[in-house]
C-alpha cells in the first residue's frame, strides 16, 4: 500500500501507545509485556526506538512508549474479524484499552496522549501493517524489520525502489521497482530479493535508510551533503571521499549529489540526479553481504513530466553494491563514476566522477546488464526499453543508453 504523508513529529519525542490484545478463544499470553516494551522502546537490545534514533541522528526518541495489556478484546478471532479493515482491527483494540481503563483518569489520559498506537494481537489477526498513524502487528508480525518499516510508514515514509519495469509485490504496490531497493528499510521485506538483514534479539533487522531518505526530512543535514552539476557532454572531472553514512566523524560528506541536464548530442536531455552514498557492512546494515557503495538515479520531466522516484541502480555482478574497480556509466549524459577504492578502517570510500564527449566504456554484457530490468526470456527481439531520447533502432538506443553498464 502507498504511503501517504502522516503529520507527524519527526524530531524530539515520539511516544507510542502499545496494546495488547488477546482474543476470547486465545487466551494465551505468548510474550510478557516487558518484551513488547523492549521490543518497540527499549535501550541496548536493538530496539524499534533504537533504530529510529540512529536513522535520525539521535533526533527522535521513541523511547517514552506507554504499554497497556495484555487486554481482553471481548471477541474471537473469527471471520468477522477478519474481514474487518485495518484501521477497524486497530480500533477494536483502542475500545478495549479504554473499556478496561475505564475509572482510572491518569491512565486513559496517557493512552491518548501519543503520536501513535502500536495494537499487538496474540494470534493471527489476518492481517499486519500501517493505517493511519497506527500500527497493526498479529503473531505473525513480531520482527523487526517488519516493525521498523510499518513505523517508517507512519513517519510519513514511501516505499523505495529499483529500476525494475515491474512491482517486487504487485499485491501491496503495483508501481514499477517498488520494494527493490537492498539497502534501504522502506522496501522490506522484499528488498528486490538481495539479502539485506541480519538476525537480532527480536528477530530479522535491518537494514539501515538510505541518504536521500534522511536527507528529505532533514535528519542529514545540509552542511553534510554535497551538491555537484554537470552539463552533459562538456568535460568535467572530480574525485573525493564519500563518508559512511552512519559515521558522522568519517571523512568526507555521506551524500553527494550530481545533477546534470541540457543539450547533448543534438538531444535535449531531462534533469538526471545521481545520489552517491557509502554502506559499510556493520550496525544496521550488518546484514548486507560487504562494504559498498550504492548509487540511486531520479530523471525528472519526460517520460515523466511529474518527476520520478529515486531509483537504486543495479551493478553487473546482480547486486546494487558498488565496489573497487566497478564503473557507472551514463553513455546518453557523457558521465562515468568510478569506484577507486574503499579504505582500510571501511569508514569512507574515495568515488571519481568524469563527463566528456568520450566516456570510457568497461566491458558489459548486454543480458547482464538489463536483466532485472527487461524480461529476457526471450531473447533480445523481445526487448523493449523505454528511453529517455528516441534514436532510429532498437540496437542504437541499447547502445546509446542502457539502464547502467558495470564493470564484469
């Protein structure tokens, strides 16, 4: 389900209401309260606060969480319930927390004083997920990383996506490269089917939210951010270090920005913004496979005069990381970005862009290259990408601009 913008506090504290909710013909208490408290508010243990909290920078604590339950919710998880909405679910659990608080003035009092509810079953409910500025978690849904992306909804959080012409999971988002981004929480738990998580105290976790993400709420701050342009085709070069992104003493900005457009080749090109990021394998993104650099494209006017999403880019080795050696190539914008190392103490990366009229192209396989873009079952005749600029042939346009060329 897309995402829609919640008002909501993104800075200072951020207190949930958690229920507790057992059902009439499930009696049982399969958790204490106490690791629900962990769970979602906790210090030290990896917590649901302890994720936001590093996302943001230590800018919001989620830590002041009020818990009430375990709660009768004075029904069975039946049919009916089942076919109940989400936010009717979640509802039916905010009854039962002010029926069974009911004469007591201090405590009804603090369940509504929060940002939101977090509404806990203790068997399957039917369903899981964000409505509003609720979250819905039934004995199927107790893990972290499913937790810290319904909460990331909340925050007013969109999915992220690849550059896939396909939904990852067209039953809860139909737009194309929904739920493909690796290396960002908002598209779990799919992850465009590349390991992404490792196991924690409350189950899968991780991994960590991309720059652009952090960036857009201003959790990055602007002096930590570098902005670079280019026009397409006129020579331009630069080298430097991008920091890891979760390291605010590494040398180097975590988040560089590259925008170019106007006139090449005869062609007047939209704007085109790349995004340059380093993730080495710890913290949060512990679960990632190495240290590696992640580069995410936005165009901005036609095919898509509203402007696009941030799209994370594929590598040819069938990853979305970046390494040593490994080239991006933008053939129809003249600009190349390379991988020139990542140092000892894994804290920062050393990137080198180039724009000219003659990009050096490293060696590519075509089928590599556009496989998790285009179904190439079969074969090339089958292929049919939509391009930014319009040139005479299929081949012609595979040449002047496929989704992205890596060293193989």
């Amino acid at each position: 389900m897309r995402a829609e913008v919640i008002a909501t506090a993104l800075n200072g504290h951020f207190i949930w209401s958690i229920l507790l909710c057992k059902f009439t013909d499930h009696p049982e208490e399969p958790r204490s309260p106490q690791f629900f408290q962990d769970f979602i508010a906790g210090h030290s243990q990896g917590s649901i606060a302890d994720y936001w909290s590093a996302m943001s920078y230590g800018a919001l604590d989620m830590s002041g969480a009020n818990l009430f339950g375990w709660l009768d919710l004075g029904r069975p998880a039946d049919a009916d319930f089942m076919k109940m909405s989400r936010w009717d679910k979640t509802q039916a659990c905010v009854n039962a927390a002010s029926k069974a608080l009911a004469g007591d003035i201090a405590a009804s009092l603090r369940l509504f004083e929060c940002s939101g509810f977090i509404c806990i079953t203790n068997a399957g409910a039917g369903d899981s997920g964000r409505t509003g500025n609720r979250v819905l978690l039934d004995a199927n849904a107790w893990r972290h990383v499913y937790a810290a992306h319904e909460t990331g909804h909340v925050l007013g959080f969109d999915h992220s996506f690849d550059n896939r012409e396909s939904p990852w999971d067209p039953y809860d988002d139909g737009r194309n490269g929904a739920y493909g981004n690796s290396r960002d929480i908002m598209s779990a738990e799919a992850f465009g089917g590349l390991p992404a998580t490792f196991d924690s105290h409350f189950g899968p976790a991780g991994p960590g939210m991309n720059a652009i993400n952090r960036a857009a709420v201003g959790w990055l701050a602007a002096d930590r951010i570098t902005d670079l342009t280019f026009v397409p085709g006129v020579p331009w070069n630069t080298q430097f270090y991008v920091s890891s992104l979760d390291n605010v003493a590494a040398r180097g900005n975590p988040l560089f920005r590259i925008t170019g457009n106007g006139r090449y080749r005869d062609a007047t090109l939209p704007t085109v913004v790349y995004t340059v990021e380093f993730r080495p394998r710890s913290g949060w993104d512990a679960g990632l496979p190495e240290d590696a650099v992640v580069i995410h494209s936005t165009t901005h006017g036609d095919p898509d005069p509203e402007g696009d999403v941030p799209r994370i880019t594929w590598a040819g080795n069938d990853s979305q990381d970046w390494h040593k050696g490994d080239r991006f190539c933008d053939v129809l914008c003249g600009l190349t970005i390379d991988i020139m190392f990542i140092a000892d103490d894994h804290q920062s990366a050393s990137v080198a862009i180039a724009v000219g009229p003659k990009v050096g192209l490293p060696n590519m396989s075509v089928r590599r290259t556009l496989s998790h873009r285009y179904d190439l079952s079969q074969g090339l005749k089958q292929v049919r990408p939509a391009l930014w600029a319009s040139t005479e042939s299929v081949r012609e346009r595979l040449l002047a601009h496929p989704p992205q060329f890596a060293a193989i």
